[in-house]
C-alpha cells in the first residue's frame, strides 16, 4: 500500500513561543511528545522547540495531515517511520534514531507499515 503525503507539502504549523508566532512546515516535524502542558516538537534537523499547548490539541490540527497518535503522550508522522520493533511489551517505532512506544490500543494503526 502506498501512502501519500502530499497534503503535508506546503502547509505550515503556527507554533506561538513567547512573544512572537513561528511557522513551521508540517512536512519537516517527525514527532511530538507531551511532558504535562508542554509539547515538545521534534523537526528532522534535530532541533527541539518546547511549547506550552496540549498534545490534544496538535492531535486535531495534525491529524488531517496524516499524523498518528502512537501513545498518551505521542503522536508521529508515519512519513518519517524507519522501522517498527516487535518486544515483548508491544511495538515500537524507530524515527530519526529515537524509539516511541506503541500503545497495544494503538497498534492496529501501525500495521500497515509492517511487512509482516
């Protein structure tokens, strides 16, 4: 099955820090996590920006663009998935040489991304 992520292209995320609002392409973001009410977004360069809004509400922003929530407290963009481990635990998901567990209730929504 072939994904297409081509509605990501272009589009922008308005991410409000402090005292002035930066725009960051949606097609550059491999994953978000949750500590509390700060959101970390991860980018491809490496960079971490830190923002204090709920991963709830990235989820309904992001979800259109084909972003997944993999756990409570993370949500991925399958575009950027190099590999998907079976443990004894569950699944996880291998992005940008980082490692997000799969929730067992979440799973399902991974499964086309394995070979198996």
């Amino acid at each position: 099955m072939v994904i297409d992520f081509s509605k990501q292209t272009g589009k922008k995320l308005a991410i409000v820090e402090k005292r002035k609002t930066r725009l960051i392409d949606i097609e550059t973001i491999t994953y978000l996590e949750c500590d509390g009410y700060i959101t970390t977004i991860y980018l491809i360069n490496h960079e971490k920006i830190d923002v204090s809004k709920l991963l709830k509400q990235f989820e309904n922003e992001l979800t259109e663009y084909g972003f997944i929530r993999a756990n409570h407290k993370s949500i991925v963009n399958p575009r950027f998935i190099t590999g998907i481990l079976a443990t004894n635990c569950g699944k996880i998901i291998q992005i940008n040489n980082s490692e997000i567990k799969v929730s067992r209730r979440k799973a399902f929504l991974f499964k086309i991304y394995t070979r198996n």
